[in-house]
C-alpha cells in the first residue's frame, strides 16, 4: 500500500481530464481506494498479457477483486458507499471475458502511478502536477486549462528521448569492448591455454565481467527509460487533449461574445512535437526488440504507443472557421478544416474532406451514419498545405443546403428548436506509419430554416445552447432550466458582443429584465437563483404582448448596433428600467429632465421619458412614442432630442445641448442650384393636458433657419408635393404616472389607489439592489 499512501495526497492536484484517463470507468478510483493493499500485493509485472495460459490465473484475480470488494460494501456503514460499491463490483464483469485486460489496466495504472510520483520527487521544490496548468474557472464554474503550449512537458520529454539514445549509444558502445576483449581472451588462450595465475588473463577477465556487469545495468536503464517516457507522452498527450476540447469549447462561447483565441499555432506545434516524440519511441523500441529479442513490456510499450499515436491523429482535425450557426436553405456559406498534423502527413494522393448534415440522434452515435438527412451542395474540399503558413486546411467556400429532412418533432417544439451539425470526414496517411486512419470531426450545433422569419427564433436556440452547454456533453444536451444569475451572464455578454461595446448590463438592467420574463412586478424580489425556462425564454409570448423574451432582447440589440451604440457607450442611455423605477429617480427632478430607456411594449424601440407640467401646477412623467430603427434613420437620437423643445436636462441634471452636441447634425450650406435646404424637427404634441392624451412626436420639415417650410411654400404646404410628412401610427398611448409629491397636491381629493406606490419603500429597494 505503500505506492497508494503516496499517490493519494497529489490526486487533488490532478485535473478531471487527467484522473479520468489515469483510472477508467472500467476500473474506477474507489477499487484502488479500498483495495489498495491487496492490488501492490499481486505480481502483475509477470504476466505476459498475450500468454493465453496464464487467463486462469487471470480470472482467480478478477474473482478475488470482485469478492473482496462486496466484503467491502457489506461492511461499510455508508449506504451510498454501500449501493455504489456493489455496483461497482458487477460492473468489473466485463472483464470476465478477456481477463487478461484487467492485469493490463491494473498494471497500467501502477505504472503510470509510479512514473506520476516519480515527476512529483524530481520537482519536490515546486507544488505537484505543476506541469499541467488550470487556468480561471469558466462562468460555469468549468476549469479551463491555461493557455500553455505544453512546452516545459515537450522539453522534458525530448530530453527523455535523448538520454534513451545516449543509453543505446553506451550500450553499443559497451557491446563493442566486450566484443573485443573476449576476442583478446580468447586469442590469449589459445596460446598458453587457462592459466589461472597469468595475470593477464585474470586481469581481461575481470574487465570482461565488469563490462558484462554495465551491460546489464545499462539495459535495465534503456527499459526503465522507455517505461517513464511512454507514460510522459501519455500524460503530455493528454494535456494536449484536453487543451484541443478547451479550444473548441471556447469557440463555442464565443458565439455569445465570449473572448476567444482562435491561434492554432502553438496547438500545432505541440501536436507535431508529440508525433516526433512517439515516432522516435517506437524506434527505438525496434532497435531493442533488435537487441535483446521479444520481451513482454516491449510488448506492452509497443501497444501503448500506438494507442497513443492513433488518438493524436484522431483529434488532431479541427474545425477552424465553423460555419454559420443558423443556416438558410439554398443559401451559400463557408466553414474551414484544419488538420494540424498536415505537414506530416505521407505525400502522394490528396486528401479529400467530405462533408455531410447529421441529425442530433446521428452526432451522439459517434459515427458516420449511413442515412442521409440532408442534400449537400459543394461538400467536398482537398486538405492543402500552405507553406507561408504552414497550414493545411480544407476551405469549403460555397457550400449550401439544398433541402433538409426533419425528424418528427415532440409537443410544442418548432422546426427552430432542431439541431443539425455537420461532419466532416476523411482517410489519410502519416508518413512512418503504414496503415491509413480514418479521421473525422463535428461542427458546432446549426439550426437549419427555409425563411428569413425563422431567423431570430433559430438564433435563440443557438444562444441557449451555446451559454448553458457542458463542455462535455452527449451531443446536443442543454439544461431545460438555468439559474437567472447565469442568464445574466449571457445576456450582458451577448449584448456586448452583439452592440461591439466596452459598456455592459447593470444589476438596475437585470432586476427590470428579471421582471419582465418573470412577470413578477414586485421590486423586492430578488431572482438571482430563480431558475429561468427556455418556454420563459423564447417559446411563451411575454404578458399582454405578442413576442417573447428574445424576441423583444434581440429587438434592443438590433436597434443599439445599428443606431445607438455611441449613445450607450457613453452612458447616455439609461437602457432597460421599468416604470416603478423610473419613477422614483424622477420625482423629485425638475420640469424638462428626462432620460432614455428601451420600450417595453414596442420590438427595437427607444423612448424618452421626462417630467412635464400639468394644468394645476403639479408634474407628471410622460413618455414620447417610441423611435424605431426606421425613425433614427430618417433622424437622429440626436437631432430628435434637440427639436424637442419640453425637455431640457438629461438625468440626473446635464444640459442636453452639452451632452448630446457632437451626435447633433451640421446644418447644409445652401444649395448651389437654388433649391432651399431642410431638416426634421421632431415637435411632441402633448395634447389636451386635461385629458389622456399622449405625447406623439410629429416630423415638420424645417429650413436651414430653422423655420417650418410652410413659411416658404405658404397654403401649398397642405397640399400636394408639399404636404406635410404623415405622423407616426398608431398612436402611442402611454401611461400617465402622476408624481406625488410634498408641494405638488392633487388639485381634488382622491381615495387611496391600490395601484399607489410607497415611494420611501421603493427608494429603500432600490439602494439595496
């Protein structure tokens, strides 16, 4: 148990991936937990794994093993431990058949084991496993490897190549003197015979044992050397590995602004290191095998090394450039492959990379299906390599689907909810290796529709699997349910990535936003853990609206990106609040303030809210119909906010004219074929302000004095090429909030509202958010 009392305090230092390769499920931890004792106490090293005779004493083993730990789990007072160890123990049942795979598993594992504490004596100055770095957690709370190219681990391991090579250089060289002197000895005693007291012949006696002595130690070093560097090579390997799955996963939360590196480079050079390292192990494993004959742990290296070999070629292709996310029928697009053992492969016939559409259920069977889903246009493409840039690559550049075969869908789910992906295959060669492999690799998750109305819907499907995936996940599982914290998350991020701003989402946003897909209006709730549905997020229409979540999300973005990313930016725009809150920051500001916030009944609409008279001398909130995408392009956010004259102050009190200058328009210079210049001028009509009119913006043409052109054209302005620009319709017919405050009475006594809102309370809320 010795081996064990050591190795068990440095498995918190090992990673998942690294633990997870170290003890399979075939044979998990918790055997070589309970039954560390026994396991050092069998002689697994004197097996020869292709000695079928020896499968009876195999068997003795596994049914000891199995007998030992349900004593185990008989007496474990534990009944989770309990129920988890007999399990455990009809599992190992799969060895029953090949016996003989359970000593190779165990002895692996001691022999990695070893190699492992081994690493951990030579760096005893420096925490163990340093050499397979965890970078921060990710935000779902997934280590992610840190961005090492895995070079200390390839210098160590070259270096462990050549002192292998020097030891064979050593050992030709001793093979060459004992060669020599027992030449020497033998021609010494052809001439005088055995003569015990020539002192010649006792001393090239002597030489020659002491040569045969190095001999031997030499060539247990050659062995023990080759064991420790094929068990490095699988643990680097397996650092590579898991740094190739972080990449990809990266690339997959890039789709929702995630930062991502996508430099292949150092994963390429790493990849082709390794390929060196194990191309030369497998050398000189043939020149010992030359050596000293078959022995069984050259048997065994031989083995590992080309288990080794083929999962580096395997998961050396890569999907470089993915393709587009949300996929229109017969439209093109293009998507890129990487190979990046490319410079190794064998020379000859090109390589050709087929592509093909596969269904959710085909991607979880890990195969290359044989029913075809969909029909592919230009879905080939030749693996090149490009010397500049030392990559080979297979570029798909017009590719399209032409139509696709849905599978039957379950209740309510839409031809948006369905996940496609696609694989990409081939065979190739790499040279020093005589079989060809079969290689494939798999897209991100693509929805595929036939209209561009199907477009944002689709795109909810991809931003839900893209920010609440596991990294390792059955092709293409994603939670029903996720905490509102994590949505937070992704909504800020996306919304960042989406708008290409530094500015992101508030806690102020995120309660408001919290409300609204949860259609909780009460401000004291905190949502932070409420889990949150994908109905709630883009399959149920939102309260007294005909849109979803997303929908209306998707609407801001839209609107953000393509007219106001400089006004967020710059903070400008206070963005998502609801009305409660609204009210509370403006009760107490003058006439004229006012501030910008997102519309919560209108798709990619922005509002301004502001503080204006009533007939008695009170004031009350009012809301300006909404500005759509259509509406900032005739105007600006800018222009618009400066020809509306009732609002003076951005909150909390900044002169609009100050703040909002540089987004205003330079008026043109006359026009030099005579014609008058104009402008826009956005006027509010507030109505009769005894009734519930709204404030309606209206566009009057203005000349480049700012006089309203009818002055110009006189009664034709009402009339036919001069007629006024229409009003927007409908009507926007906000809710009138009248502000409550100590020297703003009602002018007639009213009864208390149920709907009346404690403003200290709300204030206290607030502070607390």
């Amino acid at each position: 148990m010795a081996q064990w009392a050591q190795m068990t305090p440095q498995l918190q230092f090992l990673p998942t991936q690294i633990l997870n390769e170290l003890y399979p499920d075939t044979f998990p931890l918790d055997v070589r937990h309970y039954l560390a004792s026994w396991i050092e106490e069998q002689r697994w090293e004197n097996f020869d794994v292709d000695n079928m005779e020896q499968e009876p004493q195999a068997r003795r083993l596994l049914d000891q093993m199995v007998r030992l730990l349900q004593e185990v789990a008989q007496h474990n007072p534990n009944v989770v431990e309990r129920v988890k160890l007999q399990h455990i123990s009809r599992n190992l049942s799969v060895f029953q058949q090949q016996p003989m795979q359970l000593v190779r598993t165990v002895r692996d594992i001691l022999r990695k084991e070893g190699h492992l504490l081994t690493q951990v004596g030579m760096h005893s100055n420096f925490p163990p496993f340093q050499q397979i770095p965890q970078g921060p957690p990710a935000t779902n709370g997934t280590p992610q490897p840190a961005r090492e190219d895995g070079k200390t681990d390839v210098d160590n391991l070259v270096l462990k190549v050549l002192e292998i090579q020097n030891c064979r250089q050593t050992l030709h060289q001793l093979q060459e003197d004992l060669n020599w002197e027992k030449q020497e000895m033998e021609s010494i005693q052809g001439q005088n015979g055995l003569d015990p007291q020539n002192s010649d012949q006792v001393t090239r006696q002597n030489r020659i044992q002491q040569l045969e002595y190095n001999y031997s130690v030499c060539a247990k070093k050659r062995m023990q050397l080759l064991q420790e560097a094929v068990c490095a090579l699988e643990l680097c390997q397996a650092s590579l590995i898991l740094r190739i799955k972080s990449w990809r996963w990266e690339q997959h939360r890039a789709t929702i602004g995630v930062q991502f590196d996508d430099n292949l480079g150092p994963l390429q050079t790493w990849c082709e290191q390794l390929l060196g390292v194990n191309s030369n192990l497998r050398q000189e494993l043939m020149l010992v095998k030359r050596d000293h004959g078959v022995v069984e742990q050259l048997h065994t290296l031989q083995e590992s090394l080309a288990h080794v070999l083929q999962t580096l070629i395997k998961n050396s292709l890569v999907v470089d450039k993915q393709p587009p996310q949300v996929v229109k029928t017969q439209s093109k697009f293009s998507t890129t492959v990487r190979y990046l053992l490319g410079e190794k492969m064998a020379p000859g016939k090109p390589v050709l990379l087929k592509a093909q559409i596969i269904t959710e259920a085909q991607a979880r069977q890990g195969v290359v299906p044989n029913e075809n889903v969909g029909e592919l246009i230009n879905s080939t493409a030749i693996l090149e390599h490009n010397t500049a840039s030392k990559n080979t690559c297979a570029t798909f550049r017009n590719m399209s689907i032409r139509k696709i075969k849905r599978a039957d869908r379950k209740g309510s789910e839409s031809v948006t909810e369905e996940k496609f992906a696609l694989l990409f295959t081939t065979e190739l060669t790499i040279t020093g290796c005589e079989s060809p492999y079969s290689i494939q690799a798999i897209s991100l998750p693509v929805v595929v529709i036939v209209h561009g109305s199907q477009e944002i819907n689709a795109m909810a499907t991809i931003i839900w699997d893209c920010a609440f995936s596991e990294p390792d996940r059955v092709p293409f599982i994603v939670p029903e349910r996720v905490p509102w914290k994590q949505m937070c998350e992704a909504l800020s991020s996306k919304f960042m990535s989406e708008v290409q701003t530094q500015r992101c989402l508030d806690r102020y946003n995120f309660h408001f936003l919290a409300q609204k897909i949860f259609d909780q209006p009460d401000i004291t709730e905190d949502f932070r853990n409420m889990p949150v549905s994908w109905a709630q997020f883009n399959k149920e229409v939102l309260p007294g609206r005909t849109f979803t979540f997303w929908q209306w999300f998707e609407g801001v973005m839209d609107l953000t990106k393509k007219c106001l990313r400089d006004y967020w930016s710059e903070g400008l725009i206070f963005g998502f609040i609801g009305k409660q809150h609204l009210h509370v920051i403006l009760q107490n500001k003058p006439n004229g303030t006012f501030l910008l916030r997102f519309s919560d009944s209108e798709i990619g609409g922005i509002t301004i809210a502001y503080v204006g008279p009533t007939d008695n001398g009170g004031r009350k909130i009012q809301n300006i119909q909404p500005f759509t995408k259509k509406d900032l392009d005739s105007a600006g956010l800018g222009d618009r906010i400066r020809g509306i004259n009732c609002i003076t102050h951005v909150y909390p009190d900044l002169p609009k004219n100050e703040v909002f200058k540089k987004f205003f328009t330079v008026p043109s210079p006359p026009n030099p074929d005579g014609y008058l210049p104009f402008k826009l001028t956005t006027v509010v009509n507030p109505g009769d302000q005894g009734s519930s009119t709204a404030s309606i913006p209206t566009e009057t043409p203005m000349d480049m004095y700012g006089q309203p052109m009818s002055n110009v054209y006189g009664s034709n302005m009402n009339q036919g090429m001069f007629s006024p620009l229409p009003q927007s319709t409908p009507p926007y017919m906000p809710e009138q909030i009248p502000v409550q405050g100590p020297l703003y009475q009602s002018p007639m006594p009213q009864a208390p509202s149920s709907e009346e809102i404690d403003m200290e309370a709300l204030e206290g809320i607030l502070s607390s958010i």
